[in-house]
C-alpha cells in the first residue's frame, strides 16, 4: 500500500529503529514512473512526494508488533515487525511485483490528473501493467514470466508472457532518449506489439468455494530454483516438453472445471475438480525429480495430502515457483471446513530433511483469499493513522 505526499523519502521500519537501505524494486519503480511522466509533463519543476510503504502482514511470516511492544491484532492490517524488512521471511505472494504495481500506480495517479490516467478505465490499466512489467524486469535484470504483474492489475486471469523482445530494445534508462522510448513502448495500449494475452474470463471461483493460503515459515531460494528448472528444460528439452505441455493441458482444464461449476451455482459435486488437482501435483513432482528441483518436496507432499484429506478441503498445490514457503488450497466456503484445517494446522509439525532453508517452520493460514479484481484507488482516510505517524 502507497500513499504519495510531498518530499522524496523513503523509510523502511523495523521496530523502534529506522533504517536507510537500498532497494532496487522501489528505486526502479521510482524511476521509471517519473521518466514516463516526464514524457507527457515536460515541466522543469514537479512536486515532490514522500512516499510510505505499508506491507501487509500476510507478505511475511513473522509476527508482527505495535510500536508499543504488543501484538498486533489480527484486525490490524499492517504490522511493526522485530526484524528488519529485508530480513523477513516471505509467504510467496509475489510481493516485489505488488510493491512495483502499487508504487507505478500510485505515482502516475499523483502526476497525471483523469483523464489523462485514471484507473477507472482499460486504457490506463493497460498502460499501467506495461510500465510495471518494464520496471519490474529491469529491477531483476531479466524478463521473468510477468505473470504476478498482470495479476496485481487485473486480479485473477488466465495469462500468456508477452515475447521478451518487446522490453529489449529499450534504451539505457539514464540516456535523454529514454523517456520517449519509454512512453513509446508503454502506450502501444492496443496490445498490437505486446502480444500478452489476459483473459478474466476464462477463470473463476465457484459460488460456495474459495482459495487459502498455507503459509509455512520457512523460506526458498526461489530464484535459484526457477534458473535450475530452466537449465534442466534446456539440457532435456524432450522430457521437460512432455511434462511441460501435461501441465498446459492439466492447467487449461482445471480453469474450464472451475468456470462450469461458477456457472452451475447449485452443483456440488468436486470429484472432477479433485482429479484435476490430483494430476496436475503428480506431473509437479515428475518435473521435481527429473528436474531434481524441490518443487513440490516432499515435506510439502506431507503437509498438501494431510490437508487435502480434511473434509471440504477440494486439493491444493504449491505455487509459484513452488519449494518449501507456501501452499494454496481450494476448499469449501464454510466455517466448520475452515475450523477443521486451522486445528489441524496449529499442532502440524513441517520437517525438512537437507534442505537449505530458514524459519520456524509453523504453518498458518493467512488472511487473504481470492480476488477477481486488481488494482484500485483506495481512500486514504483508511490509511490516516499510518499517515499521520510517519509525519511526526
């Protein structure tokens, strides 16, 4: 959560202590926003804002507390964490994309009145997920799947990367060209040339189901996972191919299982739906072993088939790039169901043998569910006692 003001500072709180780092996501995002605005807004002189970033307590495993030293209630959205930001683990929601997404948005709603971006329109959101998919990438120093970004806009979606190609050609980010190759690639708000396709409608969440998160604190080096996977799909294109394509196919067919059953709001009967996620964790753990990548380890087969066996609990899966953070699962919308899996939860034990990892291990269920919609202005009064604490 962002809230643009006035004066460029950026502070990262860690209890009662205040601390300057770096972090490449925020400056990129930053960085990128402006330039795009200076494209369209050529004035020698721009307001300055303070920026204050609030993380939801659900992107991190800690417990968080009150800057009085108690604990924070569950009630409250934002926690005061005992340890550094960038020390936490994380729950693996693809929070640098959403910090990217909100800051991006936040900004160009700061800079550029309605209607020349208003995220009540296509076009500006269009636009939005184009600069964000630019910053995000240039923050990694690589074009990755794009898929949290579009998520983080559009909400949930059926999507398909944009070729890389498209962000490549960008100039360096400190030339006077790039302000305008910039706007140029980002306003192709046609999609001609971003050949992405997101696709709202071809997924949804039935009537009297929804989707929670398993929240495990214990952290994975995710992006060291993705590099391995990707090197194995290179070394054994054959074997990868087929697993590869099972997948697509399992994927596509669970999306047009959830969309007929959304459609049938009286029906009831998962047993398809139960299948469909029953295959598509057979084929993850074929690519772990093959791949010999812990995508699904096992210490997370434990934990996916302790839950998947609770009544109401549909199946689940890790996502992501999996390993040993997080899992999802797809359960009946009741609160005997939600009662049952967190006593399980609570005295469930997550062991992991050899493997490089940190954390508590506890698992919990976090607080968010699934969501149709995306980015949206929120108010701020919401927000007024954040606001009014980092002012003093």
């Amino acid at each position: 959560m962002f809230f643009v003001h006035h004066s460029l500072y950026i502070k990262y709180t860690s209890g009662s202590d205040i601390a300057e780092q770096s972090n490449i996501f925020v400056e990129t995002a930053i960085a990128y926003a402006l330039q795009y605005v200076f494209s369209i807004r050529a004035e020698t002189k721009f307001n300055q804002p303070t920026i204050t970033i609030l993380a939801d307590n659900d992107y991190y495993s800690q417990q968080g507390t009150s800057k009085s030293g108690a604990t924070v209630s569950a009630a409250s959205r934002f926690a005061t964490f005992d340890t550094p930001i960038w020390s936490a683990n994380k729950t693996g929601l693809g929070s640098s994309a959403a910090l990217v997404t909100a800051l991006v948005g936040a900004l160009l709603t700061f800079y550029l009145p309605a209607p020349q971006f208003s995220l009540e329109t296509a076009e500006s959101k269009q636009r939005l997920h184009n600069l964000a998919q630019a910053a995000h990438c240039a923050a990694q120093g690589k074009v990755g799947s794009g898929f949290d970004i579009a998520s983080a806009v559009y909400g949930t979606c059926v999507y398909r990367r944009f070729s890389p190609s498209l962000l490549e050609g960008l100039a360096d980010s400190s030339t006077a060209a790039f302000p305008s190759r910039l706007r140029s690639v980002v306003e192709d708000t046609g999609m001609q040339n971003w050949d992405v396709e997101i696709e709202q409608a071809r997924v949804s969440i039935p009537k009297g189901l929804r989707l929670v998160m398993c929240d495990v604190d214990c952290g994975s080096k995710t992006p060291g996972m993705v590099k391995q996977v990707l090197q194995w799909r290179k070394e054994k294109p054959e074997d990868a191919g087929r697993i590869w394509n099972e997948l697509q196919k399992t994927n596509d067919v669970l999306a047009a299982e959830l969309v007929r059953l959304a459609r049938n709001e009286t029906e009831d009967d998962y047993a398809t739906l139960k299948q469909i996620l029953s295959k598509d964790r057979r084929l993850v753990r074929e690519m772990s072993k093959e791949s010999g990548v812990p995508i699904e380890p096992e210490a997370q087969t434990k934990l996916l088939d302790a839950c998947s066996e609770l009544e109401g609990v549909i199946g689940g899966v890790t996502p992501g790039a999996g390993g040993y953070d997080a899992d999802v699962l797809l359960v009946k919308d009741d609160a005997e169901v939600m009662g049952r899996l967190e006593a399980m939860l609570k005295t469930y034990k997550f062991e992991v043998d050899g493997a490089e990892t940190t954390g508590s291990g506890r698992v919990g269920l976090l607080g968010v569910r699934e969501e149709m919609v995306g980015v949206r202005v929120e108010s701020e009064h919401e927000y007024k006692g954040w606001v009014e604490a980092e002012a003093e």
